[in-house]
C-alpha cells in the first residue's frame, strides 16, 4: 500500500508536472518556449530596415530565418530607388526622432552619420573577427577609429567594362591593363566625322553630365598617383597638390579636342546609354552599371577587365562604392537590430540569398573567394577580386561632393578656369562640406 507520505510525493509532483507543460505550452502566460530560441517568452518588438535600391525579395530569406530565431521579432522593410529622396526622407526622420532603427549608408559617408548610429558590442563582433571576416576596405570605412558602425553585404568596385565586338573590329585582342597602354589604344578606337566623335574609345574626361562615374574615376586617379584626399582627423581636404593637379590634367585630357587621347565631350549621350547603343569601346563601372547596360541592349557582346593601373605602380588600387547597415541611436531594441545587422551581414546563407537577387559582388571574404575560383561567371570574379584591393576616402557627403568634382571637371574642360584656381575652389567647397558633417 502506498503510505500517506507517498501519496503527497506523487500528488506534488503530478502537480509540479502540469504545471510545467502549462507553462510550456503558454496556456499559463510568462514562461512558453520559442522555437528557435530555447528562452522564454520576450516582449513583442518591431524593427523598422530602411534600405536602398534594392526591393523586399532581397531580404525575404533572412526576415524569415531571423523570425525563426527571434519569434517576437518583426522587421518592416521600407525599400527607396532613389538615394536623394532616401537621404532627405531619412534625415527628416531622424531629425524628429521616428527614425528607422536599421539603415543603410553609403561607405563613404559615416561621419554624417556616427553621431546617430549605435558601433556594435564588441561582444558580438570585435575587431579581429571583422578582419576575419571582410576585405580591408570594410574596416576603413567603417571602423575606423576601432569601432564597428556598419557592415555591408556586397563592395561593388570600379572597372573597365569593354565591348568585345568594338574591340575586335579593331584588332585589338587583349584590353589595355595600364593607363598607359589605355591612351596607346585610343586613337585606333575613336571615330570621328569632321569633329564630332560618333563612336568613343571610352567614356572618360567628361564632367557627372555624362559619365556617370566621373568623380569616382577622378578619385581613383588621384588615390592611383598618392594624393592625399584629406587631413588625418578629416577637419579639411587638402587634395589640391600637385600630384591632385597631374591626377586632374591626366583625366580631362580625353575631353580635350587638340590632343591625341581626345575621345569624349559633354555633348554626348550619358555614357550607359551610348554603351548600350554599341558607341563606345570601354566604360568605366560598377556592376551596376554592367546591369543597366545590358538591360538597353540584350544583344551586347560586353565583358569586364580589371581596373587599370600606372604602368609603374608597386601597390594596385580600384575604387570601391557600396553600403552598409547601421543601428540607430533611436532605436529601443539596439541589441536586436545589430543582432539582425549581423545575421543580415556574417550569415553566409542569408548573403548568398541576398545576393542572387541583387546580383551584386560579395563583401564576406569566404563568399569572394568562392565568386574568385567560379569560371561560370568571370565577370563577377573581377568584381571580387577588385574588393581585395579596393579604396576610398571620407567624403562625408558623397551626393555634394561628387557635385563639386563634376563642376571642377566641367570648369576645366569648358576653359571656364584654368586647372590649377579650379582645383583650389573645389578643395575649398569640400572643406565646407567635411565642417558640416552632423545632421
């Protein structure tokens, strides 16, 4: 016979037993088990993502895996095509305190941004496992006074993208690897009627009108010849040098009608579109602008080749333009959104996801060397292989700052200033906009 102590053993412990499953199965509120986190039930929280250019799908697959390991999380995603809207948009909310409590920033521009942005628990990720994990660049542009504001998914990088057929009616078989080279090839690809050009070597010497990367393809020359962009604490630019000065004459040379390397204006079409029309041997782009090209022209025989570089230069450099996702200062779930920031950005599956959607090249460096020693796709291993070697500088502000370098660019070609009291003026103008670099 069970005894009368017995029997309150077991009636407590039948008890203790329901009341756990209760508890398990939520019925009894405060303690249900999540199933991806193991823990107990935590507070419903949103996290606002605003992003740029790129459409829901792309982030489909990590909100769900992320839901599945945060199950009282949301992410909203506010998608914008335009990066002017974008920035105003995102400024204006921020200024009143509704901000977005994840988004994106152009690499160039963090210290607009640092004094709203929340860098990463160096618990979650330090500065030795970012080395581990993205190219050099990453830790440049966004940590670069040691702690971590951004992380992208993808470094898009500058390079020549050539049309073969143009190039083999030429008789020209390999495309050129060095500036050098590059100006030897421009008269054999030039075409002219009287003075008009009605085909183009390459879309280069003209002002933002109409090459779309001209102030990035002056930033590389400049960064490709040593000049220094700005000072240490980036208070001032100082780039009007004289190795600023030679970087600038080499560049509007193209635009200039008295010299052999001749080969562009500003009355020409925008440079993706004359691409597009099979009117020009080689432009200089992103993946992006690949993209678009192709999309003008499904029949277009264009490939990429890396970047050109000085004849004599010991240490190869491209010039990189990509983003990267910060927590902000606003949010009231920081820890989340740098949780979801990380599983956005380090996760190889969510990137791989995020990428063949957006078919852009990859930041993480186990992803660029998978795309490195892929032969399907050559063109994007050139876009890879550039993010181990790619550059930038502290714009700030890149939408003003590439608007300053193109009217430097149109003021010289147009002989509206001479090179040198040009480039002393933009200098000028970009000092201002480093002194306004808080929102």
């Amino acid at each position: 016979m069970i005894s009368k102590n017995q029997f309150i053993f077991i009636g407590v412990i039948l008890f203790l037993i329901t009341i756990v499953t209760l508890l398990f199965l939520g019925i009894i509120p405060g303690l249900k088990l999540q199933p991806g986190g193991g823990g107990p039930t935590e507070k419903e929280i949103t996290l606002e993502f605003w992003g740029l250019f790129d459409g829901p799908d792309a982030y489909t697959a990590t909100i769900q895996n992320f839901k599945y390991i945060y199950p009282h999380v949301t992410v909203k995603y506010r998608s914008f095509n335009d990066i002017k809207t974008y920035e105003h948009d995102l400024i204006e909310a921020l200024a009143e305190g509704r901000g977005p409590d994840v988004f994106t920033i152009k690499n160039t521009d963090l210290l607009k941004y640092t004094n709203k942005a929340l860098p990463v628990d160096p618990n979650k990720l330090s500065i030795y496992r970012l080395r581990e994990l993205f190219p050099a660049i990453v830790e440049q542009d966004f940590a670069p006074q040691g702690f971590i504001f951004a992380l992208p998914t993808s470094i898009d990088t500058l390079a020549l993208i050539v049309n073969r057929d143009i190039l083999n009616r030429a008789g020209i078989v390999f495309p050129p690897g060095t500036w050098e080279d590059f100006k030897s090839v421009i008269p054999k690809l030039t075409k002219k009627e009287r003075t008009k050009i009605v085909e183009a070597a390459a879309s280069i010497g003209g002002s933002g009108k109409t090459v779309t990367a001209a102030s990035d393809i002056l930033s590389l020359l400049m960064l490709q010849t040593g000049t220094t962009m700005v000072k240490n604490d980036v208070s001032a630019a100082v780039f009007a040098s004289e190795l600023g000065l030679n970087a600038l004459n080499f560049y509007t040379q193209f635009s200039d009608a008295t010299k052999d390397s001749y080969t562009w204006n500003d009355t020409l079409p925008r440079d993706v579109d004359f691409f597009g029309q099979e009117k020009i041997a080689m432009m200089f782009g992103y993946s992006t602008t690949l993209a678009e090209a192709k999309s003008k022209n499904a029949f277009l025989n264009a490939f990429v080749s890396p970047i050109l570089q000085p004849k004599s230069a010991v240490k190869h450099i491209t010039y990189a333009s990509y983003f990267g996702y910060v927590t902000s200062k606003q949010s009231k779930a920081p820890d989340v959104a740098w949780d979801f920031i990380l599983e956005l950005t380090t996760n190889e599956s969510n990137v791989s996801s995020q990428l063949f959607v957006t078919k852009r090249p990859p930041a993480l460096l186990t992803l660029i060397n998978q795309a490195i020693n892929d032969p399907s796709n050559p063109d994007m291993a050139v876009f890879a292989k550039q993010a181990l070697i790619a550059r930038a500088w502290p714009k700030v502000d890149s939408l003003n700052v590439d608007q300053v370098f193109s009217g430097l660019i149109e003021s010289v070609i147009t002989g509206a200033k001479n090179p040198g009291s040009a480039l002393e003026e933009a200098q000028g103008s970009v000092t201002s906009i480093l002194s306004r670099r808080s929102l």
